[in-house]
C-alpha cells in the first residue's frame, strides 16, 4: 500500500481483522473485534443503533481517522496488506475500498464528470485520453444500469437526478478505480421501496467482481441480499454466519432476541 494495492480477489478473504479496538476519546466504541470478510461476497453488519457497525465500517478505509481524537489498536488486513503499516498511502487504500454513504453524494457536477471523477484524480495530468474516459464512463454506467436512462444526459448536473440515480451513480463513480471492496453504510435508508429494491438488484449484480460490506438496519435487507451477516452488539461481534444459519439458527442468545425483535 506504500505505492499500489493489489486489487486481487482470489484470496479467500479480501478484509481481515484481528484484535481491533476503537476509542472516540474515553469511550472505547470497539472491543477486540476479529472478522473475516470473505472475498466476492455480501456481508451484513446488523445490529442496534450504537453497536459499532459504522465505526467498523469505516476502519476499513480509515475514515475514522479524520478526527484527531479517534485512536486504534489491533490489525486490519486488506487483500493481505496491514493497512496500518508505516508508510501506507491513505489514497491508494480508499481506491481499493470504495466507500458508498447513507445519503447519495454525488459532485455538483455533470454525470460524465462524476465517473470520471476518480480516474483524473489518480492519473498523471493529461495522461488520460477522451476515447479511453468515455470507454469507462459507458462501462461504469452498465455496470450500474444507468447507461440506457442516462446515456443522453450525461452532461446533466449529477444532483438533479432522481436519489436512486444519484447513489447508483456514487457506485459507478467508484468502479473505473477498479476496487476490490465496496463498503455501504445504510445505502438504502433515503430511498423508498422501489428504490431500495433497484439497488438491492445492483448490488447482487456486482457480487463476485467485488467485495460488498453493507451496514443495514433492515433485517429483511440483510436476508435478500446478503451471503453472511456478522450481529454486533455493544462494540463486539457477537456472531458471524452463513446469512441463513444466523437469522434461522443462530447460536447466541443475544442474536436470537435481536432479530426475534425483543430488543434494538
């Protein structure tokens, strides 16, 4: 990571954590947290409000670290690579993990200028040919099934389009990076139903190619779409399974009485 990571998913686990802990000043917000994110998968972070699934999250990519009261210890591995290793590079980390946030962000922009956004950023000035930028923007946009709805609107300003456009967008505007992990925190939570379901197809359709990590409070959300889910409570994970064996058989009680509803 000092220079490039690889983004190579054949490794069985694209994220591996061991031991990690997290203090917002006093408060220790993660408690020796180890979890493995299966490479090519969807996995689930459930749990209360509170429980820690955005703070682990976004360890991932180190965003937590922007605030100088945030301090960790323990070991994260992406694609192999302690990513707190001495001389990592923060940029080359967050092209690798793509992050997707609760509400759409996209720039106050045109939508050409938006998928294209992250490839001018990490390239060499003018490096980039106008053949090879409209290649990845149509790519991009099939990828994430906006190319029919917007393939004549691509010098439209990216905030005038409907929410679910804009966060498929956001996704688009990650893959011409080519990460090997995407992480979404509630990505649904602003859109309605139909909405939700359109990305909810999406992310199913780019399982495999890439890694997905989905923070979600929608416990059917996390049974439609997801492989594994991982139950945190209080800062700790409590139990990681297969998404089926954990809502129908789940081994802790305490799991067993969150998705039974009895609390959260």
């Amino acid at each position: 990571m000092s220079a490039t990571i690889q983004t190579n998913t054949e490794a069985e686990f694209s994220i591996e954590t061991h031991g990690l802990n997290l203090w917002y000043g006093a408060f220790r917000a993660l408690k020796d947290v180890s979890l493995n994110i299966r490479s090519g998968r969807i996995t689930a972070l459930i749990g209360p409000s509170g429980c820690g699934k955005t703070t682990l999250l976004r360890c991932f990519n180190r965003i937590n670290e922007r605030f100088p009261y945030v301090r960790t210890s323990g070991e994260i591995r992406v694609l192999g690579e302690n990513i707190y290793a001495p001389g990592v590079s923060l940029f080359e980390l967050r092209k690798a993990v793509g992050m997707v946030f609760q509400r759409p962000n996209p720039l106050p922009i045109s939508v050409y200028e938006n998928v294209v956004f992250g490839l001018r950023t990490h390239s060499p000035f003018r490096s980039l040919r106008k053949p090879d930028l409209d290649e990845a923007v149509e790519k991009a946009l099939r990828e994430v099934m906006l190319w029919d709805d917007l393939k004549d609107r691509l010098h439209t300003r990216a905030t005038t389009l409907q929410l679910d456009q804009q966060q498929k967008l956001c996704i688009a505007r990650l893959l011409p990076l080519k990460p090997a992990v995407i992480l979404m925190d509630e990505p649904c939570s602003a859109l309605d139903s139909e909405a939700t379901l359109g990305i909810e197809d999406l992310m199913l359709t780019l399982a495999g190619q890439y890694t997905i990590l989905i923070v979600t409070h929608n416990m059917a959300q996390a049974r439609r779409v997801s492989h594994e889910s991982a139950f945190m409570l209080l800062g700790e994970v409590v139990e990681h399974a297969r998404t089926e064996d954990l809502f129908l058989t789940p081994r802790d009680s305490r799991t067993a009485d969150y998705i039974e509803g009895r609390y959260g």
